[in-house]
C-alpha cells in the first residue's frame, strides 16, 4: 500500500541479514592498517565511521595518531 511504501525499511539486523559486508578495497585498508599503515589507519577509521561503528573508528583513529598521523 501506499502507506507501506512511505514506512522505512526493517534494520537488516532484524531481518537475519549481515549488517555490513566489507568490500575487497576496506579488507586491503584494513591489512595496509594491521601492519602500522597510517593514511590506510585513517581510512579504516572513515570507513568504520561511515557505518556507525565509532568504537572501532576511534581505535583506528587513535592507531594513527599514535603513528604520527596529523
């Protein structure tokens, strides 16, 4: 119905489905960060903030930094 189209979508969460799968370029990100990369520490970060997950960003963030990053 009309109404039903106007309605936002269930979280995927409550649906079964995965939340977020990472793309092939954010699983390199992630190995180029792992191993003290900070530009790709950064970026880990943005990615994980783009999706909500501010814990995991600040721990990115806070890699970086602790690495030299501006």
């Amino acid at each position: 119905t009309l109404l039903d189209a106007r309605r936002p979508p269930e979280p995927a969460h409550e649906l079964g489905e995965p939340v977020h799968r990472r793309s092939e370029c954010e699983e390199w990100y992630e190995r180029a960060a792992s191993q003290g990369h900070r530009r790709a520490q950064v970026r880990v970060g943005m990615l994980a903030a783009a999706r909500g997950d501010v814990v995991e960003a600040a721990r990115w963030y806070r890699e970086a930094a602790e690495a030299g990053s501006r």
